[in-house]
C-alpha cells in the first residue's frame, strides 16, 4: 500500500530530516514510527499525503507516485487518508457532529449520508453521548475521539496520526490506543508517530525506528529501543 524508495528530505535551511529511508507497509497493518524529537517523523507522515516533497527518491500510494499527481489529483488522494495530528484541530464553532459532517459535506456526501453516517462514526469512538457538544466543552481525550471519527468518517483505506496522544494523559492515552487497535481490526491500515514508549511495548505492533533521518530499525513486534 505504501511503499518508500530511498526517500531522503533537506528542508531549505540544510537540515536533512530524511536520509536514504525505504520500506513498505501493506494494507491492513499497524505501524508506528518512533524516534527522538526532529528525527523526521512527521516528515516521513507529510510525504504520504504529498505535503512535502522528497528531495531524492520516491513514495508510493498502491503504485501510485504521490509526487507525480497533478495538483488537481491530490484532493483524492488526501481523501483516501485520514489524518489526526496531536493538536486536533477541531473547528472552535462547530459542534461534535458539525465537525464531522463539515468534512462529510467537503467530500460532497448527502445529506442523508451526513444524517446517517455521524451518529455511527462517533458510536466506534465511543462518543455518541457528546454529539451536540463544542469542543471547549470536551475533555482532550474526547476532542481526540472527534478527531478519529472526522478521520474515518470517509472511510479511508489508510488512516496516519502525528502524536495523537501527545497531549494526553496516560489513561486516556490508553483508550485512544484502544480506538486505533479496533479502527485497525475492522481493516483501517493504520500507521501512527509517537515518541511514547509505553505506547510501544505495549502495541506488539510492526515499529520503524528513526534516528536523525535514518530508518535504524524495523521491528515486526517491535518495542520501543531507543
Ligand atoms: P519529528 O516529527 O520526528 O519531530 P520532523 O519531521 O518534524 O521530526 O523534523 C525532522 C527535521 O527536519 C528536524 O531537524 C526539523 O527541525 C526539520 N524540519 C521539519 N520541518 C521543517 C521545515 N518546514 N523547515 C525546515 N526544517 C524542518
């Protein structure tokens, strides 16, 4: 599904973020991506759905070259991948299921869809009780629960997430790992950063290791080495 070929990345500035880095992820996998902070994580994320460009090297979605695609291409690609970073980025103004159903509406799902498909998103995340609240009256595990559901609600093949529990605390971060665990189970390719080492061991997932650009490791029921 996703595969990188020698990909290395230098930002303007010099600072190589990734070096000679190749690897394939088939569908249906789990993977994380750990390392220190700078280690090129969230580039490695970026690439995939063509928000930075390799400087050498290429990346593929199913055979296809991401940076090939012609600006107009890239909106559907992006739509095939569900994002969730660790700051949320929940729209201030709009309730749990207007945040959903905005993304729906911008992917040009029915309304019917919307009426439909909202409720049972936030049913898998466990959040169906807070459909109608903002996002400053929700906890930070709650508002990572919307986030996932706004993620999957166009049910992408793949979904990648920066540090999604970066912002929280151990037990919610636990929960939140659960929610990925079940999104995975029903065929999500999941492929998520973190530098959470707890997180890791007790995954048993596939993990990538980076060190300064390097893929250093690649670990089937990797833990957390580094
Ligand atoms: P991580 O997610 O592991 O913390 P990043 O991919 O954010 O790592 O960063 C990898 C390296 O690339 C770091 O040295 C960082 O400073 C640099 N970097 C990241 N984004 C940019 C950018 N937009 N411009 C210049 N340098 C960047």
């Amino acid at each position: 599904m996703i595969y990188f070929d020698k990909v290395s990345k230098v930002y303007f500035d010099k600072s190589l973020a990734l070096d000679d880095v190749s690897f394939t992820i088939e569908p249906g996998e789990f993977v994380s991506v750990v390392g220190h902070s700078g280690a090129g994580k969230s580039t490695l994320l970026k690439m995939i759905i063509a928000e930075e460009k390799p400087t050498e090297g290429k990346v593929f979605f199913e055979s296809v070259d991401v940076h090939s695609l012609s600006h107009r291409r890239i909106p559907d690609l992006r739509r095939r991948v569900g994002s969730v970073f660790q700051d949320f980025r929940l729209l201030p103004n709009k309730t749990t299921f207007e945040n959903i159903a905005f993304t729906m509406e911008a992917a040009g799902r029915s309304d019917e869809e919307v009426q439909s498909d909202v409720p049972h998103v936030l049913e898998l995340v466990g959040l169906d009780d807070k459909m109608w609240h903002f996002p400053f009256e929700l906890s930070g595990g709650e508002r990572q629960r919307v986030a996932i559901a706004r993620a999957l609600v166009n049910q992408p093949d793949l979904l990648i997430a920066d540090e999604p529990t970066g912002n929280l605390d151990p037990v919610t971060t636990h929960e939140i790992m659960e929610i990925f665990k079940k999104i995975n189970d029903i065929g999500t390719t999941v492929i998520l950063t973190t530098h959470n080492k707890g997180v890791i061991d007790k995954l048993g997932k596939r993990v990538l290791t980076l060190e300064r650009g390097r893929l250093v490791r690649d670990d089937k029921e990797g833990r957390y080495v580094i």
